[in-house]
C-alpha cells in the first residue's frame, strides 16, 4: 500500500469487504498459510473499527490454505513449505506471486 502511495485505513477497510462478501457468497479465499494474511488483517481492523475484527463483522470463511493442504498430504516432506518452495515442488509458475 505505501509503495502505490494507497491510504492504509482505506485498503484495510476495501480488503476486509471483499473478504466479507466471499463470506457471505460461500466463496473461498484461497491462499497460503492464510492464519497469517487474516490475523494481519483483523489486527488491523480492531485497532480502526474500535475492537470489531473480521469474525465481529461476520465473517466466518470459507478458506483452502495450500499451506494446510500440504502439511496434510505429505507430512514428512523435508525442507521449505513457503510459497516459492511449494511451487516449485507441485510445477506451479510462480508468476506474480504476492500480486493478489
């Protein structure tokens, strides 16, 4: 947000409108390790809307975290479970990967 020059507040507010209209909708947010990317997102949405975070606003999901799957499919697999590395294990092209 601060490189396109965006207002933080105003891209938490539109991001967590999205996430609650796929809720709504039934549309799953796809993503990896998604724990992280949603508790940056309702951290920030307490502190801007008085203590009201994601689940407060009615959001309930669906998610598919690839990070999840992956642990579930191949438990003992050795080394990196990041997004590159799981791109590269499952011949995934990587284009754009943190452009969502």
């Amino acid at each position: 947000v601060q490189e396109r020059g965006g207002d933080l507040e105003k891209s938490i507010i539109g991001i967590a409108g999205e996430l609650l209209a796929a809720s709504i909708a039934g549309t799953p947010v796809v993503g990896c390790n998604l724990v992280f990317d949603l508790s940056i997102i309702d951290s920030c949405l307490k502190r801007l809307e008085g203590g009201e975070g994601l689940r407060e606003m009615g959001w309930s999901g669906p998610v598919v975290d690839i990070l999840v799957i992956d642990r579930d499919v191949d438990k003992y697999r050795k080394g990196s479970r990041n997004l590159k590395a799981l791109c590269e294990h499952y011949k995934v092209q990587p284009d754009q990967l943190h452009d969502a």
